[in-house]
C-alpha cells in the first residue's frame, strides 16, 4: 500500500461549498448585521489618566524627608491608593460630584452600576514596570466623553486625597488614644513612686541630705562620715591626755611615797608641773652639792649640816607641791573622763545613725530609679503624643499624593472603531458559515462507521474489482444524477451533478459483494490506502 495522503478533491470541495451557499453566506449576513447593529447602539468610552506621585511623610523620618525607607514600604502605599480606588465611599464620591442626582437616590445606585464604575477606574504602574518599582503612579478614568472622563479622574484624585486624610488622621487618632493612655498610666505610676520616696525622705527628716549624699556618692564621703571621722580622731586624743592625766597622778602619788621615784621620772610627765620640775631640778643641784662636799668633809661640817639641810628643805617642799598637784589633778581627771565620755557617745549615736541611713539606701536607690525610670517614660509618652498630634494636624493639611502636570485625555475613543468591528463581524461569519459547512457536509477528513470517506462519496478503486452478483431481491435505487437548469444565452440545459446518496448506495453493494467474496477465499483485490 502507497503510504502518500490522498490528494484534496478540489472539485468535491467546490461543488460542496457551492451547494451550502445559503449556510455560510446566511451565517455571514447574520453575523454582519449583529456587528453593524452594535456599532449603531454602542456608546463610545474615552479615556482620561493622570500621573501621581506619593510620598512618605516627612514627620519623625529624620533624614528620609518623604522619601520611602525600603521599596516594601512604597509598594504597600502604592497598594494603599489601589485598595481606596476601589473603596465604595470612595467611588460615590466622585461619582456624586460628577453626577450630582446619584446622591439624591434613596438607597444610592446598584451594585451593579457600582461595579461597573470599579472597572472604569484604573490605578496602575508606569508601563514596564510594577508597584514599588517608582514613586509615580498613573490613574485612568473612562467615560462617554473626553469631558466627564477628565472630570471623574479629577474628582477621583481628590477623593484618593480626601480619603488618605481621612485615613492618616483616623489613624494618628487612634494613635493618640493609646499614647494618652500611656502617658496617664505612666503619669499615675510615677505619683505612686513619688509618693513612696516622699514617705521616705519625711521619716529620714534632717538627715535626707546624708542619705542623698549616701545614695549619690557610694564611697561613703559625706558630711556625717566626715563628722564622724573627726568624732573618732578628737575621741582618740582626748583618751590620750587622759591617759596622760592619770600617768602623771600615780607618779606624784609614787613621787609622795618615795621622792626618788619622782627624780627618775620623765620630763615629759612633769611638763604641766613647772614648778614640781624646778623642785625636782633644785633637788638634783643639792644632791650634786653635797656629793661633792663630802669629798672634802665630814658630815659634822658646817658645810655638809648646811648642804643636807638644804636637801631636807626642798624634800618638804616637793611633798608639798606633790599634794597640791596631786589635789588639783583630780578635776581634771573628772573633765578628761567626762569629755572622752561625751565624744564616744556621740561617736555612738552618729555611727548608728549612719548605720540606720545605710540600711535604708538601698530602698532609697530604688526608689530614686523607679521615679527616674517613670519620669522618663512620662516624657518619652509625652513626646510620642505630642508627634502623633502633630502628624494629625499635618496630615489634616498636607497631601501625599501629588498630580504631575493636568490631566491628559485620549483623542479617540478607547477600543476598535466601527470599520474594525464590522469587519470583524464579516470575518466572524464568514468562518462561522464554513465552519458549519464542513460540519454537516461530508469531506475527506470525514469518517463513516470505520471506512474511508472515499467509500462513500463514489471514489474509483486502485485495482479492478470483480462485480457483485446482482441482489436476488429487486432494490430501488436513487437516481445517480439530478437534473439541473441553467439559463445561458436564453435556453435550457440539462447537467448532470453527482448524487452522493446513491454513489454511497452503490458503493455498500459492492462492498458487500468483495465481502462475499473473501469469505469463499478468493484473493481480495488491494486499494490504495487513504490514511486518516
């Protein structure tokens, strides 16, 4: 078998096509004449765009001053003006300025009307790029003319404006209702502390500048350290004149009992005696006198009577002195001993005292940085608050989005004209037409119940085939022709079109007969093959 496709039987394919005529050129006038009835009722769109810019705001940005941190941010305010686009409030009010009767409606305009608003209102990115690409951004507005076109992207643009105000002060309102919160609890919180280091410092009284001194400086250097220092040091000197006082008491009482114990003593102890040292000085000179008398003569000697009699005179005079020193050093003894009496007491008191300040510096530290940690949150909500209150009044009067340059408007309107949409009805139909032809029509693409297109249409077999024996039964068959007329030069003529009915009729009996004959086992007669 030839494994070639059958070539396209061009005249079957004619003769097909001209005898659907009525189909496909009924399908084309049909299709036409929707398409010129909608370019007569159609109403024309125009288009009108603005471009926009939008910034951030400048308040508490530092150095951004409008700009966006990220491109995240800028997308979302992009995205932001998209949503409002669609928001209904924000919708209606355009459309209530461009068409004031709308909002004198009872219930507003349909859903229906709404949503077909939505789609005549466009807000996109510059072509080529996306959201957060750019700062500017494009609104598109379509009407049924170039003036209510640009009148509702104006009107839109104001409303965009209107609602970003809206939103920002809603939003920094909201915001200034916590902060007002936050700054009344930590207003409270810091009266709470304040009153417990109140309560404190009035138990301290006089010495809440040494607690603060305490508190302030941790080495311990204040003033009540200081006293007490001095306290300690004039303690320890007066227990030495003390000490002193009563060393030189025992040496005169030792001195009354033996003179010669007091010749041997210090001078430093007899230094508030002057006069117990000179008769201590002058008994040294008579003892030195008579020891060298006695080198020279005998004890009975005028000269040695004279010198032991001095000795003896001034031997008197010391145990005098010693019992009237001995007598007056008694109160001040007295005074010394109630003196380092009185300074060990205050030197008691004052280090209890400084005992009883340090134990309370720590809750007083406490309580000195829970206040401070208070009033710095007091300040820093106050800060916050009187922000946000500025963003408000700010955002009550400043714009974000900006309008570049007026609004531009199309010339044309927006779509295909009327040539274009005809034309495309013609085309429509025309293809419609045909395509319904070879739907119904048989072709050679067409399979009939698993044979050959060719089976059916009257097509010659390669090879000869051996008739069929004639049916025993008596068949009607359709005839193989059909007259038809044709007026050329004013006669009649009598042609001969093929009738598909009866070549199919025809080719079934003979298919039967070759059927017939391979089942006796004779050699079936090979065709070129059709492939599908």
């Amino acid at each position: 078998m030839s494994g070639s496709a059958a070539p396209i039987a061009w005249r079957h394919l004619f003769h097909t096509i001209r005898a659907y005529f009525p189909l496909w050129a009924g399908a084309t006038i049909l299709f036409t004449g929707l398409g010129y009835a909608y370019t007569r009722v159609r109403v024309d769109t125009y288009s009108a765009s603005q471009s926009l810019v939008i910034r951030n705001e400048a308040h508490g940005e530092g150095e951004l001053l409008g700009r966006f941190a990220s491109q995240t941010d800028l997308k979302a305010a992009q995205e932001t003006v998209l949503e409002l686009a669609n928001n209904r409030n924000v919708l209606m009010a355009a459309l209530a300025r461009l068409d004031p009767e709308l909002a004198e409606l009872p219930n507003g305009p349909s859903q229906a009307y709404l949503s077909d608003a939505k789609s005549r209102v466009i807000v996109r990115p510059p072509k080529g790029s996306e959201f957060g690409a750019t700062e500017v951004i494009y609104l598109e507005t379509r009407e049924s003319s170039q003036e209510r076109a640009e009148k509702l992207c104006n009107y839109m643009r104001q409303s965009l404006t209107e609602a970003m105000r809206e939103i920002r002060a809603e939003r920094f309102s909201g915001v200034i209702l916590e902060l007002t919160h936050s700054r009344d609890l930590a207003a409270q919180y810091r009266q709470e502390a304040n009153n417990k280091l109140q309560a404190l410092e009035a138990s301290v009284g006089s010495d809440l500048g040494e607690l603060r001194s305490l508190t302030e400086n941790f080495a311990g250097s204040g003033n009540s350290q200081r006293v007490l220092t001095d306290l300690q040091k004039e303690s320890q000197q007066a227990e030495l004149e003390l000490e002193k006082l009563r060393e030189l008491e025992s040496l005169l009482k030792r001195g009354q009992a033996d003179p010669d114990q007091l010749l041997v003593s210090g001078g430093e102890l007899l230094a508030s005696q002057p006069t117990l040292k000179r008769l201590k000085d002058g008994y040294t000179d008579a003892q030195l006198a008579a020891s060298s008398l006695s080198s020279l003569y005998t004890e009975s000697h005028p000269k040695m009577r004279a010198a032991e009699s001095a000795q003896r005179e001034i031997l008197e005079k010391i145990g005098h002195e010693l019992q009237a020193s001995i007598e007056s050093m008694e109160p001040q003894i007295r005074v010394a001993t109630d003196r380092v009496a009185k300074l060990k007491k205050k030197q008691e008191e004052l280090s209890n005292r400084l005992n009883e300040l340090a134990e309370m510096r720590t809750t007083y530290s406490n309580l000195l940085s829970d206040f401070g940690h208070r009033t710095n949150l007091l300040e820093r909500a106050e800060a916050s608050l009187n922000e946000a209150e500025a963003s408000r009044q700010a955002a009550l009067s400043i714009d974000l989005i900006s309008p570049l340059g007026p609004v531009q408007t199309g010339d044309k309107p927006v779509g295909p004209n009327d040539t274009m949409l005809l034309m495309g009805s013609i085309t429509a139909g025309l293809l419609f037409g045909v395509g319904m032809v070879f739907l119904v029509a048989p072709g050679s693409g067409k399979d009939n119940f698993g044979r050959r297109w060719s089976d059916y249409s009257g097509s010659k077999f390669n090879a000869t085939a051996p008739q069929a024996p004639a049916p025993t039964q008596a068949t009607i068959q359709p005839s193989a022709t059909v007259e038809t007329k044709s007026q050329t030069n004013g006669s009649t003529d009598t042609a001969s079109v093929p009738n598909h009915a009866a070549e199919a009729w025809s080719n079934l009996q003979r298919l039967a007969a070759r059927s017939t004959q391979s089942n006796t086992g004779e050699a079936r007669v090979e065709r070129r093959t059709n492939p599908r």
